[in-house]
C-alpha cells in the first residue's frame, strides 16, 4: 500500500503545495482545512495524480475536530505515516490596534493548531514507534518584525514547544521523528485575506519565494528526516543575525520593517479577512507577488541537495588545501630559508 501522509492547512498556500508534491511522489494524502470547496478541489488534484486523497474539514482550533479528522484519516487511508503541521493565521498591525479576541485568534490557529495537529499524529504514531511529524515553522519564529507581533509571537511558542516534545521523544527512544523547517516570506495567499489593520496592502517581506520552493524543502525532509532545517539565505540571515546582534537587527526592523511590508505592485484582490472565517474562492497556492519571488536559491538548493552539495563542499576543501599546500612555506619557489 501506498504510504499515507496527512497535512493540516493543505488546501492553499504552502500546505496545498506540499500536498502536490506528495501525491507526485507516490503519497496517499488526507487534506484538513475549513473551505469544504477548497478541500474539494485539492482532493480532486490528488486523484488526478493517481493516489487517493481524503478532506476532512476542521477549524484547526478545534482539539477534537482535528483528533476526529486523525481518525477518519487513519480508518479510510491506513496508518498515518506523515504528518506536516503548517495552519497560519495573522493580523497585520501594531500591537496596540490589536483586539484581544483577535490576538487570542491568531494563538489558537497557529499555535493551538500546530499543538492539536501534534497531539492527533504523535497518539497514532507513537504506540506503533513508527512515523514523522514536520511543523512548518519560519524566520520569524526565531526573529519578530512589526506589525505581525501575534504570528510571530505563535510561530515562536510553536517552535519551543516543538524543541520539548522532541525530548520528551528522545527520552523514551521513541522512532518516531519530529522535524521544524523554518521558511522564508512566500508568494501565497496569506497576503491577501489576512486582516490587514494598515491603510496600505500587506505584502511579504522581501526576499520572496514562490511556494514550490518551500514545498520541495519539505519533500526533502520527508525523504532525509532532519530535526532542523532553515530554508533560503533570508532565513539563516535572519537567526544567525538575531544570535549574533539583535539588537542590530531591532534597529533595522524598526527602521525599515514598516516600508517593506506595504504592496507598491500586486495582483489579484484582496479577500475577506480568514480569521475567523474561510475566504471563498479557490486560491490555490501562488499569491499575488508573482513577479516578485524566487523559484530557487543557492541556499535552498543545499537545502534539498544535502548530499551533492556535501560533496560539492568536500571538494571545495581539497581544492583549497591542495591550494595552501602549493603556496606553503614548503614549497619549492618560496620554502623556508
């Protein structure tokens, strides 16, 4: 049988990508999500790729919801071999223009979501000590910016809750593998229904890239499991930066984190705000900065090339200690005296 994975938050953006890619890759698939048409048509894309998809439609905030959705999975496609954590849900605006009850919102969907959607796949995997679960993490997980101050504050209590369950797995030598990938800004529809408090059009904060990109970086764990994995130079810019000087880049974020965050060129309309609520329309996974966002990088191509790029890397070091040993004190034209 086919192996069967399930993504929650898989009928746009990021998840439907990595949906695709799944079923490309020989996968059984089980899409949550709240938009009944949109889980429709994302099932219908598994289909038409050969494998069988199943829509289980949820609001990801709901812990019982999702653990039903874990089971009708498990009954009607088999053993859930893989599990990718990815529902998001944002309002773009400074803290002090933030309701509370919206605040609260963001906290349940995207770190309540990520926390439900662990428990539901770790009571199926672990009693088998067998499985993977990936939490779709990001940048700003590890590094805030204004104006997104409850995501990124979610996507930080996502990732250390994430670093506790693993030990907790670690402790008992469990099998089961629990991964992070932390991703850059992406070119998908979150910009244009999430509740935007600004009198300007939210956009992604440059570098952009498109969302097959993150999808093929999760298909590169899915085959290697690694605990962690930064996707894109901003990404690694972004943490290793904060480590070695946030205060540097509180300054920057400060100073330029407003302008960047304003759409001078985008298309497609602005939606409903999907707090609350599922914006109608059949998104897909590409937003509206197209024109803007990378298909590739250096970065991501190490990224889901571990094993060429390691070589690509070990034959860089012989070329430069074969370098140094022809310049050395050694050698002949300029040796020791």
């Amino acid at each position: 049988m086919a192996p069967v994975a399930v993504v929650l938050g898989g009928s746009a953006g990021l998840g439907r990508a990595v949906v695709r890619e799944l079923a490309d890759a020989g996968w059984d698939v089980g899409v949550i999500a709240r938009d009944e048409a949109r889980l429709a048509s994302t099932v219908a894309e598994v289909e038409q790729r050969g494998r069988r998809g199943l829509a289980a439609s949820v609001d990801v905030a709901d812990a019982e919801g999702v653990e039903d959705a874990g089971a009708r999975v498990q009954a009607e496609l088999g053993p859930i071999d893989l599990w990718v954590n990815g529902p998001i849900g944002a309002v773009h605006g400074e803290f002090l223009d933030v309701e509370a009850e919206d605040f609260r919102r963001v906290t349940e969907v995207t770190y309540l979501g990520l926390v439900n959607g662990t428990r539901a796949a770790l009571r199926r995997m672990v009693p088998r000590d067998r499985g993977h679960v990936i939490q779709i993490s990001s940048a700003l997980a590890h590094r805030g910016i204004p104006l997104l101050s409850s995501y990124c504050a979610a996507k930080a209590a996502s990732r250390i809750f994430t670093e506790s369950v693993s030990t907790e797995l670690l402790h008992h030598r469990s099998r089961v593998r629990l991964s992070q990938i932390d991703m850059p800004a992406l070119n998908t529809p979150f910009y244009s229904w999430v509740k935007n408090l600004t009198p300007a059009r939210s956009r992604p904060v440059p570098v952009i890239f498109q969302p097959e990109v993150g999808a093929r970086a999760v298909m590169a764990v899915v085959r290697r499991p690694r605990r962690r994995s930064w996707v894109g130079e901003p990404t690694a810019f972004a943490i290793l930066g904060n480590r070695i000087s946030g205060r540097v880049l509180d300054w920057g974020a400060a100073t330029f984190g407003y302008r960047v965050q304003e759409a001078r060129r985008a298309r497609g309309a602005i939606l409903p705000p999907n707090l609350y609520a599922p914006s109608p329309g059949d998104v897909q996974a590409r937003g509206g900065f197209g024109a803007q966002s990378l298909p590739w990088s250096p970065q991501v191509w190490a990224v889901t090339h571990r094993r060429a790029a390691a070589g690509i890397g070990a034959a860089a070091g012989a070329v430069v200690a074969a370098w140094a040993l022809a310049i050395g004190p050694w050698s002949r034209t300029g040796g020791a005296r």
